[in-house]
C-alpha cells in the first residue's frame, strides 16, 4: 500500500487527487478496522492508519476523513486553546483540507470561505499573495502548507494580516525538511523539478524552511506564538491519536 500511494501522489496532478482520493480510500477502509488508533477529527477507530507521503510515513493517514498527523494535532488545538468551536467568527480558509472542509461548512457558528488558486474544492479563485477581500474581514484565516508554493511568502503573510480584524488569529504552517536550516533557503532561479525537489523537498516548492520561519511570520505583521500541544498532552493520547511529535504550531495573532 505504501508504494502504491507514493506513487500516486509523485505522478498524479494534486488536482485529481483531492478530487477522487476520498472515495478511493473509503473502499479500502474495512481493511483497517479495529481500535489501536482513533482520528478525533472524524471519531472513526482503526488497526492502524494508512501509510501516507512521498517518502511513505507508516500509520499516517485516515482512511475516513483523510487527516494527517498534523491534521489531527490541528484539529485538538483548536478544541482546546481557542474559541474556534464556540463564537461566531468569519473564517477565510485558504487551500482548504478535506479532513476539515466539510467539518467546518456545517458549523453553524461559523461564516466559512474556502479560496485557492487551483484546488477544485475551495469556492473562491484567489492568490494569496493578493486576496480580494477588504482590510479587517475575517477573524481567523487558516493557510497551511501553501508559503513554500507562493513566489512571495512575505507578501502573502501581509496579505493574511490585513484581512484580518485587530485580535484576529491565524494558523499559518509549513512543511519542515531534516536537518533544519537555521535560515530558509530560497533560489528563484532553480527551475529544473529535480533540482527542486532534492533541495526543497518537493519539486513544486520554491523554499525550505529554516528555523527563522517565526521571524519570517513576523516581517508579515503577526505576533507568532509557539505552540508545541503534544508536549502537553498524555503520551497515550499522543501515539492512539498518532500525532506528530516535533510540529509546531504556528499561532499568528493581529494585535
């Protein structure tokens, strides 16, 4: 299993994938009944989750509702820290997950915009490197796993704070590549799909991430919070739920 989806995801447009994956995945779900692991973002309780990745990461992927281990930390956080689950609040989602999309839609507190500039699942064409929305729109904005495809993350982070009300939040996330930079590397020249995967990760990446990234989030305007919620929670939780064990959470105020 864990070839098959390397595989796919390497050679099949990202378009189809979040199109068609779901349905996919739901058929070979029984396979993995039992109750070793449980995805609190769907409830749904398995063996162990799918493998999942480019280089395939074992027990991983939900077969229910597609969260990740990132997805599923993501999710607790804000069960937990914030107010995302009990205040009415307008919600720009950028690159929307499908693990959370549907989640979200149905949530009456919430006035939920999903935007993209390709993803056949948000609403809204949108660049984020300049979003059509006036200043002061929403109270929080999702945007993960999006700045390391942008040409401007700078400007793409400006974007985000502007549009967000004073007090307003956001949880903007990249992807980390060991051993950590402490600057992030960058080289716009680099075309070849190659090249780019091997020093960024990915061939459609355009960055790799250093440990100056909470700076980085900073030059946009946010006031970033770390937050590290696995190391807060029972480390009996942390492997039934299969989270992550070094993300950290990026918790980007608007003072």
């Amino acid at each position: 299993m864990k070839y098959i989806i390397s595989f796919l995801l390497k050679n099949v447009s990202r378009k189809y994938l979040q199109l068609f994956s779901h349905y996919v995945l739901k058929v070979l779900s029984p396979f993995y009944y039992g109750n070793q692991v449980e995805c609190p973002v769907c409830g749904h309780r398995y063996c162990k989750f799918m493998p999942y990745g480019r280089v395939s990461r074992p027990n991983a992927l939900c077969p229910s509702c597609l969260s990740l281990e990132r997805h599923r930390l993501m999710w607790l956080y804000l069960k937990m820290k914030t107010n995302f689950f009990t205040e009415s609040l307008k919600v720009l989602h950028v690159a929307p997950e499908i693990c959370f999309l549907y989640r979200f839609r149905k949530m009456t507190n919430l006035d939920y915009i999903t935007a993209d500039l390709e993803s056949p699942l948000a609403k809204i064409k949108m660049d984020v490197q300049h979003i059509p929305f006036e200043d002061q729109t929403f109270e929080v904005a999702f945007c993960n796993h999006v700045m390391e495809h942008v040409d401007d993350d700078i400007q793409s982070m400006k974007e985000l704070y502007r549009v967000l009300k004073p007090g307003g939040w956001a949880i903007i996330q990249v992807p980390f590549y060991h051993p950590i930079p402490n600057t992030t590397f960058e080289d716009p020249p680099i075309m070849d799909p190659k090249e780019r995967e091997k020093l960024f990760g990915q061939d459609d990446h355009v960055r790799k991430y250093g440990k100056d990234y909470p700076q980085r989030l900073e030059n946009g305007g946010f006031i970033v919070t770390e937050e590290k919620l696995v190391n807060e929670l029972d480390p009996d939780l942390v492997k039934r739920h299969a989270l992550p064990a070094d993300e950290i959470i990026y918790f980007c105020r608007k003072g």
